[in-house]
C-alpha cells in the first residue's frame, strides 16, 4: 500500500537510497542496506507514492484506491469502496511498461 505524496519530497538520509529503472513511465526507490521498498516515482511528473509503513502515524490515512484491480487474489476484497483502476486504465493514464 502506497501514499501519493506529491512531488515536493525530501529525503533524510537520501545516500541511503537506490533508485531502479523499472519501466518507461516509473523508477523505483530501495534502501541500499536493507533492501526496503520505499517509493515509486513517475518520472514524467516526479510524482511519489511512498510505503504506507513509513509513516508513524497513518490515522488521518484514507484508503480510497486501488490499481491493478484486475490482478487481485480473488479471495480478498476490501469493505470500503474505493476507486479501482484495471491494468488497462492504468497503462491508458501512463503508458506501457
């Protein structure tokens, strides 16, 4: 699960960031000493969404989005609605990998 955090994003401890190529449209973001997910950044518009974990407090958080929805596990869903986007929908907005 990931935050859209927008494009005005510092870094603490930033030399402890590796940046990955992942596809046309994004690149990701790993810890260099624990191999951590951390982002994902669309290089188009610098648009991060960041690990849900990082943040200490997550009770203002909204969880109103879905991506890939056509590639869940078909033995969960989520009780609150939220926006699903397809693969489809979501390459239509960014482009191919």
């Amino acid at each position: 699960m990931e935050i859209d955090c927008g494009t005005d994003i510092l870094f603490e401890g930033e030399e402890y960031i590796t940046i990955f190529n992942s596809s046309i449209w994004a690149e990701r973001g790993f810890c260099k000493k624990c191999g951590s997910h951390l982002f994902y950044r669309l290089k188009e518009t610098q648009q991060h969404m960041l690990a849900v974990g990082l943040f200490d407090d997550q009770e203002e958080l909204v969880f109103d989005n879905q991506v890939f929805i056509d590639r869940k596990p078909s033995f969960y869903s989520f009780s609150n609605k939220t926006k699903n986007l397809t693969e489809k929908q979501v390459f239509e907005m960014y482009g191919p990998l």
